[in-house]
C-alpha cells in the first residue's frame, strides 16, 4: 500500500469514512495498492492519477508502517509507504472536494484541519507524526 499526506494550508488531504461494526468515524489519506513489478512510488503515481487525473511532485518517502487493523469487523494488515507530496496543479489545493474519479459517487475526499484529525481517528496509525504543526 502507497499512502501519501499532502498538507495545504493547515489542513490535509482525506477520505472521511465509518466502521459500523465499531460504530466510529475515521479518516485515512489517499492512495491504494501496489501492482506487481511497480515500485511503491510509481504506484502512488498512478493511483493519484487514477483517482484525481492529478500529478504529484516531490514525493517523499517518510517511513514504511505496518498496520495492523480491525475494520467491519474483519481482521487486516498491511504494509504501508507513507509519502508527503504536493500535487503539480496548484488548482487541486482551491476545491472543497476531490471525487475520486474511478469511484464516482461512492469516494469523496475532502481537505480538513489538522487539529481535527490529529483528535481523531486518524489511519494508519503513525501518520500523525508526520504532520507539520
């Protein structure tokens, strides 16, 4: 899993979503899976395009987590290249929302303020030491 934390103007990047079997909110920043044969930049590269038609620069590697989770009820665990980027367009930071565009409909993310995730419930665990404060 490639993960990447862009920060604009106090606030961050994210998916807002609900475990029902906890009954809790959380929040998780974008990215996704790593195809074979890919390196884990080269897939955040592509999920960000994938999922924004966006382009990122200066991708970051921060560190390599292992998480160990509970979600719905089911047990997961993954490993996760957490990046810092900024996007290319400088017009991505102005929209209130991103929709994910191979998800239309069912995947929003929206720009939030740090103080906000970082009191929350805030995945993967980890990635809230590598918020600038």
């Amino acid at each position: 899993m490639a993960l990447v934390l862009i920060e604009n103007r106090g606030q961050i990047l994210a998916k807002k979503d609900f475990d029902s079997h906890k009954q809790e909110d959380f929040y998780r920043i974008p990215g996704g899976g790593i195809d074979l044969g890919e390196t884990s930049e080269q897939a955040l590269r592509r999920e960000i395009r994938e999922e924004f038609n966006a382009e990122l620069k200066q991708a970051e590697l921060l560190e390599v987590l292992e998480n160990i989770f509970t979600y719905e009820g089911e047990p997961g665990h993954e490993i996760v290249f957490l990046y810092r980027a900024d996007f290319v367009d400088k017009d991505m930071y102005e929209k209130e929302k991103l929709v994910v565009l191979d998800k239309p409909g069912e995947e929003t993310l929206h720009w939030f303020d740090k103080e906000v995730l970082l009191s929350s419930n805030f995945y993967p665990e980890g990635v809230e030491k590598f918020v600038k404060v």
